[in-house]
C-alpha cells in the first residue's frame, strides 16, 4: 500500500498561512513583537510536522531583530533535527540564558531536556543524564505535565544506550501515563516506541512490535514524519530478524521517503540499509 499523505486541515493551512504572511510583514516593517509571537506561533506547528527546514528560516529572520528565546529554541530543535548538534546546542544555550534571566522556569526545563537530548545523541550520556535531572524537579513544581513525561523518556533513554533496559522500561512506564493524561499524543507515540525499542534488544520481538504497531498510527495522526520514520525503521529492523525481507524492504522504502520529506540526516544510512536488504533477498531467490 502506499505511503499517503494525511488530508490537510483547509481552514488550518489557511490560517497558517495568513501568520507566515504576517511574519513576514512584520519583519519587513521592523515589528519585533509581532515577528516573535507570530513566528513562535507557526514554529511549533511546522515542528509538529517536520518542517525543519521552514522553522529555521523563519527563526533566522525573526532573530534579525534582536535575540529572541523562542526564535533561539525554535530554531535549535529545527537545527538538532536535521543533524546539526553544535548550531543546535549554541541556540538552545542562548535560548536558555534568556529564559533563566527571564524566570520563565517551564522554558527553562524544556530547554534543559532539550540540551541533554543532543548530548545524548553525541554520546556524552553523564552530560545528558545532567541536564535531565535539572529539567525534571523543574517541571515537577510548575506542573508542566508534558515536560516531566518527555524528560523521563528522555533518561530512559539514556539508561537503555547504557544497557540498563529495566531502569529504562522503569522510566517510559513512568511517562506513558502522564501522555495519556495530558493527551500529549506525540509524546505517547515516543514511549510507546521507546518501550517498544527495549522489548527488542530483550529479543521479545512479538511484544516490541506490539508496542511500534500502537505508536505508528499516532505518529501519522499528529503528523510527525520524522517519528514515523523511525517507528518504521525499527520495525522493518524486527521483520528482518524474523527472515520477512519483503515486509522489511517496504517499510525501509517508507523510511526512506519520510526521509527525504524531512531531509533526515540519516537518509544515506537508511538508503545503504535499504540496498543490503534487496541484496539479501536477492541471494535467498
């Protein structure tokens, strides 16, 4: 079956598309305050979706106004995704500064989690662990319920790349809840992966596709095609440890167009582990 895309809200891209007209009005006409919340605005939606790429040029223009924590955060997330964890660290720091100075504590926290996100994908996991336990009795006393499951997930995590799959499963079983609760579905589709990864690595492959097979609709719900990459990719990783090439080979070929609508910086990895498994099932015919 293909791989569709999902209907788009008309009175949504509508809107959309009247706040990025705005945006760009008011940075033509110097208008900071309007550029920041209206850029802010449209930011989180389009990295709902992905669109990094959009988020960091509209960031960009915004910050030509002055420095702006949102436009700073924005545009971290936007450079951390597309695999550019230097820029991405310096905007978060920056962004960070601004939100300590300001007492804004809930940006705060997000940022913190943020930060250690991208220590932990350069591997330095004691950073990572660092920035999460300052995150998490943050987002504890302001009740920032999606944060506090987000950064659990996140030191899960970190435990799991260590190897310690049961203070991991302890944490995302922490966080899975909170999702639900705060009917954070992004954040449920993350652990519901996560959980799903660990199950793997046990060798429960039955269980750890049960868990990808609940997060992959939700990920496509909210639209998030990064995540939705990655939930395939695991699972087209469990097919092939089955022997089932042919179902592995299609769900690598989603993963590599999800890719390329992204511009993932694991799209030449994905694509090399494509060609392996057409090799393979070339020499088992």
């Amino acid at each position: 079956m293909e791989d569709r895309e999902r209907p788009v809200n008309p009175a949504a891209a509508t809107t959309i598309a009247r706040r990025v007209e705005v945006h760009r009005l008011a940075v033509a006409g110097r208008q900071p305050e309007i550029a920041r919340d209206v850029g802010d605005r449209v930011c989180r939606v389009w990295l709902s979706t992905s669109r990094f790429a959009a988020v960091e040029a509209m960031a960009t223009a915004t910050l030509t106004l002055g420095p702006d924590a949102g436009s700073f955060y924005d545009r971290g997330w936007a450079r951390s995704s597309t695999g550019r964890p230097q820029p991405a660290l310096e905007d978060y720091q920056q962004a960070l500064t601004m939100y300590q100075q300001a007492g804004h504590r809930g940006n705060e926290a997000a940022t913190l989690t943020s930060i250690g996100r991208v220590y932990d994908n350069l591997g330095d996991r004691q950073r990572a662990l660092d920035h999460y336990h300052q995150a998490l009795p943050i987002t504890r006393e302001v009740g920032y319920r999606a944060g506090e499951a987000a950064t659990l997930n996140n030191i899960g995590n970190v435990y799991d790349s260590l190897g310690d799959r049961q203070r991991a499963l302890d944490h995302y079983h922490q966080a899975l809840p909170i999702t639900r609760e705060v009917g954070y579905r992004a954040g449920e589709a993350t652990t519901l992966n996560n959980i799903g990864h660990v199950y793997d690595s046990l060798g429960d492959r039955q269980r750890a596709l049960d868990h990808y097979h609940q997060a992959l609709p939700i990920r496509r719900e909210v639209g998030d095609r990064a995540g939705e990459a990655v939930t395939r990719f695991n699972i087209a990783m469990v097919l092939r440890a089955g022997g089932d090439l042919d179902q592995a080979i299609r769900e690598l070929e989603h993963v590599v167009d999800l890719d390329r609508q992204v511009d993932h910086p694991d799209l030449e990895a994905d694509i090399r582990v494509l060609e392996q498994l057409r090799q393979e099932r070339a020499e088992h015919q």
